[in-house]
C-alpha cells in the first residue's frame, strides 16, 4: 500500500553497483574533478530514469565519481544541462519539486535504514534517513 502519495516506479529492485574506493589523500573542496585527488575513482555509468527502459533515455548526461576516508564520504558529480533552474531556498523543503540531484546511500542494499541527500542549484539541501522505503510506509 502507497501511503506516501509519491509514486512508485513498476520495477524490479535492482540497483546498480558502483566500487567506491578509498581516498589516498586529503581533499581540497573546490568543486574541481580534474585534481589528482579524484585519479582513483572511476565516473559510474550515465545515469538514468529510476524506471529504466519504461521511460525514455535521458538527452543529457549526469554521473558520479565517489571516494571515502575514515570521515568523510566524497561524491563529485558531473550534471550536463542548459536549463538550469531551482526555486526552493528554505532547508529540508521537498526537493524533488525543483530540478535536483539525489543520492541514496544504502550500504546494506536492503532498502531499509537508508540516508538521502537532495540538493538544487541554489544550493538549498534535504537530507533524511528512511528507516523503511515509501513503498512499505516510509
């Protein structure tokens, strides 16, 4: 039963998976990845609808480079657009409405007790741990 009133996408769960390896230095946050800090992570495959092949291919492409240290979880993401726009400014508003960029990090893989990171370009964040996915009344 959907309580949220989000829509659920008709798919099997099967998320992708992607190395992430450990940072070998420090990193200096200026929102470059041509830094040799960045040398060691691979950019993940281009991303796509969370329905997959139901929904057409994205025109634009997004990825993600990803590194962690014992403090720190890095991710540098490359979103190709020329309509880049976002109205929300108040910390924790519902995102999704604007144009924004996501991440789900959910280091079991079992859709439960995960972190999510929202952000537009205007800077303004929504984070949130879901202790059970929309799907199950979360």
């Amino acid at each position: 039963m959907n309580r949220s009133g989000v829509p659920e996408p008709r798919i099997e769960y099967a998320p992708k998976h992607y190395i992430c390896k450990r940072a070998q230095e420090p990193l200096l946050l200026d929102g470059r990845v041509d830094k040799a800090f960045w040398n060691a992570a691979h950019w993940t495959e281009d991303f796509v609808d969370i329905e997959g092949d139901l929904r057409p291919k994205p025109e634009k492409q997004t990825r993600v480079k990803m590194l962690w240290d014992d403090d720190y979880f890095y991710f540098a993401a490359e979103l190709i657009e020329d309509q880049i726009w976002a109205t929300l400014t108040e910390r924790d508003s519902v995102i999704f409405y604007d144009n924004d960029f996501e991440i789900f990090i959910d280091p079991d893989a079992d859709s439960h007790q995960y972190y999510e990171f929202e952000i537009n370009a205007l800077n303004t964040v929504w984070d949130l741990l879901l202790v059970k996915p929309y799907r199950d009344g979360g």
